[in-house]
C-alpha cells in the first residue's frame, strides 16, 4: 500500500486592496452623511402631504414630527417612520382580523 502526502498550500494573507476598494472605503462616511441629508429632505417633503395621502401610506403628522425629535442631526429619520409604518399596518391587519 502506498500513501501519498497532498499539501495544499493555502495563500492567507491579506490581499490589498485595490485603488477604488480604498476610495470607496474612504468616501463610505460621506456618502452615509449624505443619503441621510438626502432622506431628511424627503421627509419635509413629506409636510407638504396632506393628511388622506399620509394616511394612505401609513404615517401621521405625529410620526414625522416625532421621527425628527427622536433622531439627532447625524441619524437617519427614515428608519422611524418605515417602523412606525409597518407597525400602524400590523396593527390594522390585526383589527380587522378581530372584526
């Protein structure tokens, strides 16, 4: 019987990144600080709705407001209010259900 030894020699170290791997990484913060501007523009945008249209899309006057006061200068409101959204959905899916 003859046995054979198999080395697999496996590269492990860290491949360097490339030019734009680093400039994306780098450009990565000011790009969140953006879309988070971005999305807070949105948002006032949103005041101009009237009441029926926020409601068709499951927010109130109350969750922008609040979606502002809770979140700090830097933190993205939007995440507020798709939870206060989907939570407003739940909650009617699960009236109705009771009915």
């Amino acid at each position: 019987m003859r046995t054979t030894d198999r080395i697999l020699e496996l590269d492990c170290n860290q491949a360097s990144m490339t030019f734009a791997q680093r400039l994306a990484y780098a450009f990565a913060p000011l790009a969140s600080v953006l879309r988070v501007f971005r999305n807070r523009m949105e948002i006032n945008r949103l005041r101009d709705l009237d009441d029926n249209l926020l409601k068709d899309i499951g927010l109130s006057r109350a969750d922008l407001t609040s979606a502002f006061l809770t979140s700090t200068f830097f933190e993205d409101p939007s995440d507020h209010l798709t939870r206060s959204a989907r939570n407003r959905a739940r909650n009617s899916m699960f009236r109705s259900h009771e009915e």
